[in-house]
C-alpha cells in the first residue's frame, strides 16, 4: 500500500484514495442544471464559487492531486425507540468538522515530512470537510472509494454510506485510484422509502428533504411536510437505513472521538420537549446538533409533539 494511504489509516481515518485534480466538466454541467431546477432551495452558497467548485486547481492554484479520505461514523448505540430522532451524523460530542480536520492535519504533517513541504500550499486552504466549494462525494468516488447511490451518497462497498468524507489536495503527481462502477442496480428502496419524496430524476431535492428542513432551512416547515418528519427532529436517515448497501455493511465504529454525547442516547419524549436554551448550550455546545441553532431545534420538537398528539 502507498504512503499516504497507509498513513491516512494510521491517523485513524477508515478508507482513502487519490483522484488527479482536473476539472469536472461532466458535474459543472448536472450542477448548472441542478441549481437552475432550485434543488439547492436556499443554500444559496452552492450557487457561488462556481468555478472552484467544479475545478481544484481554480480552488487551489497548483493543485495535482486530489487525496480523499473516509471516517466510519455508524454508531454502537442508538437512540430509545420512542424518543425523537437525531440523524446519526450529530450523535457525536466532538462535532465531526473538527475530528476530520484534526485527522487531516496530522495526515497532511507526515505527508510533508515524506514529501517535503513544497507539497502542500501554504497561501490556499487546501485541507476540506464540509465547509468549502468542493464536490466531496463526486472526488470520493473519482478516488475510488465507492459510487454515489441514488440516495446520492457515496457508498464504500465495505462500509456502506455511512462515512464523512475529508479531502486534502496536494501539489505532487501520485498514482491515482479507478472510480467504481455503481452498484445500485435496479433497486429503488432508498426513493420507495423517502416520506417525502425528495430523491426524484436521479438526484435530490433539497427542498422536500428533512435533513434540509431540520437543519439549514430559516423557515418554519411547510405544512405539507410537517406530518411526514418520521419523527425526526435533526438530519434524516430514512434513505440511509433502508439502503442494503448499509444493512450488510455498516460497522460499527471504533472511533473514540465519535463517541455519542449521552443525552441523545439516554433522553426520551419529555426530556427532548422540555429542552432549554441553557440545557441545549450546556449538552450540545462542541456537536454538530449546534448548527441547527437552538430555535430551530425546538421548533422541529414542536411540529413532531404535535404530529404525535
Ligand atoms: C449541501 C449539502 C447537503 C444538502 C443537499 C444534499 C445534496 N444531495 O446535495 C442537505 C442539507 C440536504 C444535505 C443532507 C445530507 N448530508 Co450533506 N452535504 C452537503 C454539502 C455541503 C454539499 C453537497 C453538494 O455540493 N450538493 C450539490 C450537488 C449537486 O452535488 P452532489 O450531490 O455532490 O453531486 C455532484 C456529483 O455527485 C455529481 N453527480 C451526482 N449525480 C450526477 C449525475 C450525473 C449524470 C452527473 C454527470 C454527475 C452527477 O455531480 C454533482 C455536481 O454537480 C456536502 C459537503 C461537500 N462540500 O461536498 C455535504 C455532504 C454531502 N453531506 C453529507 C451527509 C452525511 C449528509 C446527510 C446524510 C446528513 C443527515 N443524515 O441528515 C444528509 C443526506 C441527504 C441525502 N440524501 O443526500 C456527507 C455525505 C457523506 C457520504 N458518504 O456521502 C457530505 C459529503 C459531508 C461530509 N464531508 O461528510 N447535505
Ligand atoms: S435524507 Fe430523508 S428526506 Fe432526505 S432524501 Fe433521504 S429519506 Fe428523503
Ligand atoms: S437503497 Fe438501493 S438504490 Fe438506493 S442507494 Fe442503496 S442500493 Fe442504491
């Protein structure tokens, strides 16, 4: 196995693969018409940066290659069964953003010793998880790590979708890894299973989808999808749970720094609904849950207590 690969899984991450930085013609062509179709709703940041979204060497000048990594995030617990849901990406006490970055620095320090420090752009941000104009799921998969499923997540084919990815670009020419061919065949139980029916002509409607109306969206949820929140109150797994991909390989991870804040494993109804400013501050204050924002959170408590009345 090569250097970085080898270093990438003795840093913890799970999975990691190189793609050569070139620009995505075929992508800049499904995410025009993507963001024209409004699937983006009001994310209105995917609409800028257009050019370094599609092209990393327009992101980070000098840009070769493309090092894609992946880390397992699939839980050994689960929330109680009556209790409202928090998608399984924001179990963890330590916000994911920041144990991928943490991961990536520390891959990104050996790889300099190896390759000299040349290798790594010192005026760009070069080191992603999230955050920036860059299609994580689409260089995964160039990297060779799985293929993106009709729920639109990338699948490793040992690991299943439940995987963050993180991305570090670097300088230097490498040995690149083949795509995978799609796996998905002719099954359709990701967009049967959506209670909103956000996965529709091969690609997701952020406006229809819970995870979007949980998280990112400022407004109230319409109307028309409060009844179908399936009791989730951040994120949505429902795409994710019922892909077979997942059923036969999700692992449960080893990773200590994801390990689930207690209260979302040990709360129930009365727990969630009675939530304060100061309880959300005080138990969610280094978790992913914070993005929602605390108003948001307890608005999406309301439609579900009601939904349940
Ligand atoms: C915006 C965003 C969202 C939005 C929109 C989701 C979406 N499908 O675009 C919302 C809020 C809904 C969301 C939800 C979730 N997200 Co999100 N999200 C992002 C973010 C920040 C940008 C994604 C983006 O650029 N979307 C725009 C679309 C057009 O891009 P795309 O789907 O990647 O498609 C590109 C390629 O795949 C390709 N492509 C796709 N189909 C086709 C078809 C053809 C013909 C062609 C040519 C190309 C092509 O072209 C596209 C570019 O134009 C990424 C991080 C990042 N910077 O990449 C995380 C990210 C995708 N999210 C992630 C996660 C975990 C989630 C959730 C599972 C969280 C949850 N449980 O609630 C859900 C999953 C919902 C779902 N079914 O996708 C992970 C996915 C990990 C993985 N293994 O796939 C990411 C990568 C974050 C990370 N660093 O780990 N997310
Ligand atoms: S995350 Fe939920 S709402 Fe969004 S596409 Fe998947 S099942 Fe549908
Ligand atoms: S549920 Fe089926 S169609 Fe959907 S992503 Fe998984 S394998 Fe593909």
């Amino acid at each position: 196995m090569n250097f970085i690969k080898q270093t990438a899984l003795s840093v913890g991450f799970d999975a990691c693969g190189i793609a050569k930085a070139e620009a995505l013609i075929e992508d800049a062509v499904f995410m025009k018409k993507w963001l024209v179709e409004g699937n983006h709703a009001d994310m209105h940041y995917l609409d800028r940066n257009f050019e370094k979204r599609i092209n990393p060497q327009v992101l980070v000048p000098g840009c070769k290659s493309v090092v894609a990594v992946l880390l397992n995030y699939f839980p050994k617990q689960k929330q109680k069964p009556e209790s409202p849901k928090v998608a399984k990406y924001a179990y963890s006490i330590t916000d994911y953003h920041t144990v991928l970055k943490l991961k990536l620095k520390e891959l990104e320090q050996k790889i300099g010793i190896k390759y000299g420090d040349d290798c790594i752009s010192t005026s760009h941000q070069h080191l992603f998880v999230d955050s920036a104009p860059v299609l994580e799921r689409r260089w995964a998969e160039r990297a060779g790590l799985g293929w993106i499923g009709k729920h639109t997540q990338l699948i490793h084919p040992g690991l299943g979708s439940y995987t963050f990815i993180g991305i570090l670009m670097l300088n230097i020419d490498l040995e690149y890894d083949l795509p995978i061919l799609p796996h998905c065949g002719t099954c359709t139980k990701c967009m049967d299973a959506c209670p909103t029916k956000a996965i529709e002509n091969g690609t997701l409607n952020a406006r229809r989808c819970i995870s979007y109306l949980t998280i990112e969206s400022k407004n109230a949820i319409p109307v028309e999808f409060q009844s179908k929140l399936s009791d989730y109150i951040l994120g949505c797994d429902i795409c994710a749970d019922v892909c077979p991909w997942n059923t036969k390989w999700a692992k449960q991870n080893s990773h200590a720094e994801l390990s689930p804040v207690t209260n979302i494993l040990e709360w129930d109804k009365s727990e969630w609904q009675n939530l304060t400013e100061e309880n959300y501050n005080s138990n969610f204050s280094y978790s992913a849950i914070k993005r929602a924002g605390f108003s948001k959170l307890k608005q999406n408590i309301d439609v579900i207590t009601k939904n349940n009345l």
